[in-house]
C-alpha cells in the first residue's frame, strides 16, 4: 500500500507557501483531483487502520481539513477564560479571592461596582491575579472544564460545574461582542471552517403582568385550548405595544452592531436568538416572541433555540409547554428556521419518564428542523419509529461528543452517533462550547474519526452538512458549496504531496 500511495502522481502545482484552505490554488485538471483524491483517501484510511491509530497524524489532518460550518455554538461559552480575565483587566473591576456571603461576595465573580475600602480588601485586580499561579490556576480551573478530571480533587458533578462557569463570566461576557466575534472568526478560519451560526443573545422579554399571570397558571398538561387562548393574548399585546416594539427593534439593531465587519470573502458569520428554559413560562413566550419578531428585522438573525439544563427541573416540568409556544409562534411566523436542544439527556441523569418523548416533541409538536445534541435517541419511546421520521424530515443532529461526555459521561460506542447515521439521519459534527471545553473543532474532528472510523466519503458528507443543513439563504449555500468545493481540492493536493514528499521504506 505505500508504495502504491507513493507511485501515485501529482499535478504539477507549486507549494512555494504553506498550506492553506483559504489561499487561492490554480484549478488541477479532473484527472490530477482524482488522483489526489484517492491519495488522501488511502492516507486517511491507512492512519486509521492501523492496530493503534496514528493519532498524532490524524489530528494533523483533522486540523488541515476544511471543516465548513459549525452550526451549535453558543458565543459566550466559545472565549476562552484567559480572553474574559483580559477584558476584566480593561474594564478596571476586580475579582474575589474568597467567599463572605455576609457582604455577599463569592470567590471567582467578578465585581463591576466600585466597592468601599473594606469590601475591597478581598477583590483583587488582574495583574495581582497573574502573579499568584496558584489562584490564577483555581480561576481558569472554576471558569472552564481544566483540570476537571485529570487528577483527585473536590469537585461538583460535571454537569453543575459545566453550567456553573457561564454565571462566572457572564458580568463579562457582553464587554465587546464584536471583539469577541472578530476573536471567534480568527481561531474559525485558523483551522478551516467557513461558516458560523452562533447562539449570540437571549431575546428581551417584555412583562405585562395580568397577562403574563394567565400564561404562568399553564402547566404541560393544560388543554390545548387554554394554551392557544393565552399565548393568542400575550401574542396580541406584544405585536401592538411600542415598549415591546422598541426592545425588539434595538435588540435587532445591537445584533447589526456586534456582527459588523466580520463577513468577508472567506468567512460568514450568522446568529441564532434564543431564550432560556430555565424561567417562568410567561418570560420565556415573551422572549420567543421577541425572538421570532427580530428575524423579521435583521436577516443575520437565522433562527431560534432554547437553551439552559434540559434536566433543570422548570425545563422538566414545562418541556410540552414549550414546544407548544415554538408550535404557536411558528404559525404566526411561518419562515422563522428552529433549531432546538434536545435530548441533551441520559439514563441516571432524571427518571426514565423524561426520557420518552424530548427529540420527538421537539420535531412533531415544535416543527423543529435541526436537533441539538439528541442523545436520548434510543430511550424515546418508539425510537425506531423516531429515526424514521427524523430521516423522511431530513431533521438533521447536531453533534457535540467532548460537551456530550463531559456533561452526560456519554462517550465512545455508547454515544448514538453510529446509530443515526446507520438510519441515514444526516448529522453535522459542532463545537458547543470551545471555551469552557478548552477545545476546537478540530478536535470533534479527531475524536469522530478516531472513535468512530468512518470513511473518507462519510467523513466529507458530514462536513458539507455543516453548510447544507445550515440556515443560510439557498443563494449563500450554493456559494459555500463552491467555496467547500474549493477548499476540499486544495486540501486533497496537499494531502497528496504530504504523502509523496514521506520517504520510502
């Protein structure tokens, strides 16, 4: 095999730079990327068979490899704590060292309020922290997953802690949006990806109070009348009240704000809106209403998600409640795209009732088009029957293995990635949340193929996926699509000069 794979030829193009997915390549005639097609084919394929697999030459790939899109990706779980320590060192405020909830002060949050000289004692400014390794290490280590599982200590179950780093940094987490996406858009493109969709802002939701109280007497089990009857009212009020109006316009506008100046030729960057699940129901129909309304304001605003604990218990306890306000609204804005989490849930983690009905609510009540995480697959009820209809609506997963393990402790065979796509239910590989993982997308890339060894074929369809099952305009897909194309030829020229260029034995 390898001295097939070094007899295969080369078109003769010239590498006088580096690398690059991005850099403009002269056009290979369809007999040279054909041949550089089989050669990264059978490179790819020989690191994996291996009796160990050559991990260090995959990840090499895997970083190379043009990655298309990463469709779940929350933004402010996406910057890395050290980037959150830096803006906290611009904006002046300090830190706690320790905890003293007689003057409620919590070890690790940040303080943006000037204190009085005794309250202040304990706050301690970025640069005090950068000369203490000790409490800088705990710092980094309570903001993200460092450390969590590499050696003994006290800890809360991955979950919480999960969970916990976003209430850590979320004082800092909105400093400069565009900043943080210009930061994001750099390390995207750095390893090849060219398409963002990101969950960016939760919607403003506006309160009134006589109707907000009909709508939190709701519970998942009120009749489908009562349900319509409040939702229509809230509904009403919202499209006609100019406060509500007003939020949803300047929620609109800071979008536009954040998002400025990050497209270019070689890179999009598009947002989800969202609410969080975790509230009560009245806040949560106002927020998707907002939600909903904005899309119809800003065209950089592609859909809309639900997010937070799907095992906290108000998202237990109102999940039918929810995929029927999704169901509501999306009658009154038909074109509005979702894409909600789901099935982010495994046995152990609540009682086996929660897990027979999520993914499939999600898609047959909310008219979900794309499925966050859908890890309890194989617990819903009919599952088999679930699968088919996730492939006959070309409901398309999205998969998140390092959150997937980490919070869940699913991982490996146990993960049900092989069996959607086993019932040819297309799935997109995504990051989550990079930041607090200390991750990237090459790495789902790594941990995909070397867990799960698919071949070159799937692996490319699973990648252009990412820009297919994407909320773009059909005209922006059919522009990705070429630009994938691009990179896909570039990428197999290098591969097989990578391979050439190996000496032989």
């Amino acid at each position: 095999m390898k001295k097939i794979l070094l007899a295969i030829s080369l078109t003769a193009i010239s590498f006088s730079a580096p690398y690059s997915a991005h850099a403009t390549q002269p056009v290979v005639s369809a007999k040279a990327a054909q041949s550089n097609l089989l050669a990264t084919r059978a490179y790819y394929q020989q690191l994996l068979n291996q009796t160990q697999t050559r991990t260090a030459e995959l990840n090499m790939l895997m970083t190379m490899l043009p990655k298309g899109g990463d469709i779940h990706h929350h933004y402010s779980g996406a910057i890395y704590a050290e980037t959150y320590l830096d803006w906290v060192e611009q904006q002046g405020f300090c830190i706690y060292r320790e905890s003293n909830p007689a003057i409620k002060q919590e070890k690790f949050r940040i303080e943006t309020k000037a204190l009085a000289p005794e309250a202040a004692k304990n706050c301690v400014k970025v640069d005090a922290i950068r000369k203490d390794n000790n409490f800088y290490r705990e710092l980094i280590s309570t903001w993200s997953d460092m450390d969590y599982g590499n050696h003994v200590h006290l800890q809360y179950p991955p979950d919480q802690h999960f969970f916990n780093t976003f209430g850590y940094f979320s004082s800092i987490s909105k400093y400069s949006t565009n900043t943080g996406l210009k930061l994001l858009k750099e390390r995207a493109k750095a390893e090849n990806q060219q398409y963002l969709e990101t969950m960016l802002k939760s919607a403003p939701a506006v309160d009134q109070a006589e109707l907000a109280a009909k709508i939190d007497t709701l519970t998942s089990t009120s009749p489908g009348q009562d349900m319509q009857q409040a939702f229509a009212a809230y509904a009403d009020f919202l499209a006609k009240d100019k406060d509500a109006q007003d939020k949803i316009k300047a929620y609109a506008d800071e979008v536009n704000a954040d998002t400025k100046d990050i497209d270019d030729a070689d890179f999009t960057l598009r947002v989800q809106s969202y609410v969080s699940r975790n509230t009560t129901p009245s806040k949560i129909f106002a927020g998707l209403y907002s939600a909903f309304a904005a899309t119809q304001l800003n065209s950089k605003i592609v859909g809309v998600n639900i997010v937070g604990p799907e095992h906290g218990l108000v998202a237990l306890r109102d999940y039918t409640l929810h995929m029927q306000m999704f169901a509501f609204l999306k009658k009154q804005f038909p074109q509005v795209r979702l894409s909600l989490h789901a099935g982010e849930l495994n046995l152990g983690v609540v009682p086996p009732e929660h897990l027979l009905h999520h993914i499939r609510s999600a898609v047959e009540i909310a008219g979900a088009e794309r499925i966050g995480h859908g890890v309890d697959v194989s617990f819903e009820r009919n599952p088999d029957q679930l699968l088919q209809t996730l492939k006959k609506r070309n409901v398309a997963v999205e998969i998140n293995l390092t959150s997937n393990a980490f919070i869940l402790g699913v991982k490996d065979a146990e993960h049900p990635v092989t069996l959607y796509l086993r019932h040819g239910v297309p799935v997109v590989l995504t990051s989550d949340d990079v930041g607090v993982s200390r991750n990237n997308l090459s790495n789902e890339y790594l941990l995909f193929t070397s867990r799960y060894k698919p071949s070159y074929e799937d692996l490319k369809k699973i990648i252009y996926n990412g820009i297919e099952y994407s909320f773009l305009n059909p005209a922006e897909k059919q522009q990705h699509r070429k630009l994938l194309d691009q990179r896909f030829s570039n990428f197999e020229a290098a591969v097989a000069k990578l391979v050439q260029s190996q000496p032989k034995k």
